[in-house]
C-alpha cells in the first residue's frame, strides 16, 4: 500500500493527460456529436461504443509496450496515419456533401434509419483505430503514469481508471446532443455545424498524412 501510495503523483498526472486527451474537440467526439445530432441517440450510442471499442484496443496496446514497438518500427505508426488520414478526409467530404444539402434533420434521420448498427459500430471503431490523437494519448498516459518499477496494481489502477473516464466523456456526448433540445437548436445551424465538422475532419486528415510523408 505505502508502494502504492509513493506513486499516487503519477497515476493523478496520468488521469490529467487522459482526461485532456478525450475531452478535447478532436475526431472521435466531434463524429460522436454529428451521429447524436443527425441520426439520434442510439446510433451516437453505438458509435460511441466503438469508438471506446478503439481506445480500448490502444490501452490494452499500449500497456503492453506498443510504445517500445513503435520506436523499432516506426513505418508502422507512418501507415496508420496515412489511412487514418484518409479515412478522415471521407469523413470530411460527407460532412460537407450535408452542408449543402437541402431538407431537414428528420428528412437525415430516415436515411440512415436502414443502414445496419453493426456498420456504426465499426465506423466509431475506425476512427479511433486510426487516430494518432487516440494513439499519443494513451502513450503519454501510460509513459507518465507507469514507471518501469511501476506494480501491476498501478496498471489496473491508471487503465481501468481512464476507460471509465473515457466511457463517460463519450457516452456523455452521445446522450447530451441527442435531445430534443440539442436538435432544435442544431436546425437552425445544421449547415454550419456540418461545414464545421467538414473543416475539422478534413485539417485532422491532411495533417496525418503530411506528418507521415
């Protein structure tokens, strides 16, 4: 417990960078609010789902020495962020193919109504599998969090503890902007807010892959 309780600065400066990390405007939560807001709450939910399905994936990765195996080959970082990239920018142009697009959110809704759950799911895990955003934080977590010396329990302690945190912040968005409110005052400025999620998808794309070329 005293071993424990020596290393409570690190795991409280490794909570701050995750928290950081994932609340911050990046692909991942601005996806999370475009699904609330157009498509509605369990679509956003499952999307979230996945989305927390890829951080999972990088946690597990990451506490388990992917920063070690990044550092010996790097082309493999290169390559996620060349198809993270790419996958950003298709997630761009549909952004920007609703902002000029005529009709309202309900007419959105119905045209995504069929498309299977399974699709959403996958989508939320893609861009978060990709994300360099998603990848870098929870190397700087771990790295900052868990020393060499560091005992297991620190690792339950710093990763449980930030996928619940994660879990939280997504799910939170997913369920905040898919009320009623959220939606009436998203009619209003649909066509900005779409323009905006183009704008922010499509900068994240091209710098992944100018950062990898």
């Amino acid at each position: 417990m005293s071993d424990l309780l020596s290393h409570l600065p690190q795991v409280a400066a490794a909570y701050m960078i995750y928290m950081v990390a994932v609340a911050s405007p990046g692909p991942a939560n601005m996806a999370i609010i475009g699904t609330a807001i157009h498509q509605g709450r369990k679509r956003a939910i499952i999307l979230a789902l996945g989305i927390f399905g890829g951080s999972f994936t990088w946690a597990m990765s990451a506490a388990l020495g992917l920063s070690a195996v990044l550092a010996r080959y790097g082309e493999v970082l290169q390559v996620l962020k060349i198809v993270g990239g790419l996958y950003m920018i298709y997630l761009a142009l549909k952004a920007m193919r609703s902002a000029f697009r005529a009709g309202s959110m309900q007419s959105l809704k119905t045209d995504v109504a069929e498309a299977p759950l399974s699709r959403t799911f996958m989508a939320g895990y893609a861009i978060h599998i990709t994300n360099p955003k998603a990848i870098f934080g929870w190397l700087a977590t771990i790295a900052v969090g868990l020393p060499p010396e560091a005992p297991p329990i620190m690792v339950a302690l710093i990763v449980g503890g930030c996928l619940v945190t994660g879990f939280t912040v997504f799910m939170s968005y997913a369920l905040l902007f898919s009320t009623t409110r959220a939606a009436r005052l998203y009619q209003g400025v649909r066509r900005p807010m779409d323009a905006l999620m183009a704008l922010v998808f499509g900068a994240a794309g091209v710098k992944m892959i100018s950062s990898a070329v």
